[in-house]
C-alpha cells in the first residue's frame, strides 16, 4: 500500500468515524455531526487547496482535498438518511 493511500484512509476514517460516533448523542447528535461536517469539509478543502498551490509535490494537500469530497459525499448521504426519518416539530 502506498504512502498516498495509508494517509488518505487515516485521514478519512479517523474523521467520518468521529462523525458517526457523534451521530449517537440522543438529543442533537445528527444536527450537530451534519454542522461539524461542514466545517471540517470546509477546512479540509481549504487547506488542501492552499497546500497544493504553494507546493504541487506535497502529497498532505492531495490527501486532504480528494478526503474532504469524500467525507462530504459520505457524511452527507449519512446525515441526510438519517434527518429523513428523524421526527421534527410537531405531528
């Protein structure tokens, strides 16, 4: 296995494992795992883009950048399954 692909699963398993432990608090937990989401999404690409641009050899920013669209499509499948069911306001 390489170098890219030990890094990658580290960085993407470590954090969609913490998002869907997250998803287990009873009261909020979905609502919160889907806004840490978000964010981490958001900082991964950020930082990725930014690690690319300064140096194209950096092999830390690819890691974050092709991780922050996974985690973004695995995450929000997840949270999205789960707020579809979750019973709301008042019925």
């Amino acid at each position: 296995m390489s170098n890219f692909t030990k890094k990658f699963l580290q960085l993407t398993g470590i954090t969609l494992g913490i998002l869907l432990l997250i998803c287990l608090i009873p009261d909020g937990g979905v609502i919160g795992a889907g806004i840490l989401l978000m964010v981490i999404c958001a900082v991964y690409f950020i930082g990725g883009l930014i690690a690319v641009m300064v140096n194209d050899k950096n092999e830390w920013g690819k890691v974050m950048l092709l991780s922050s669209l996974v985690i973004a499509v695995v995450g929000f499948s997840t949270c999205g399954l789960i707020l579809s069911n979750l019973k709301l306001g008042h019925m």
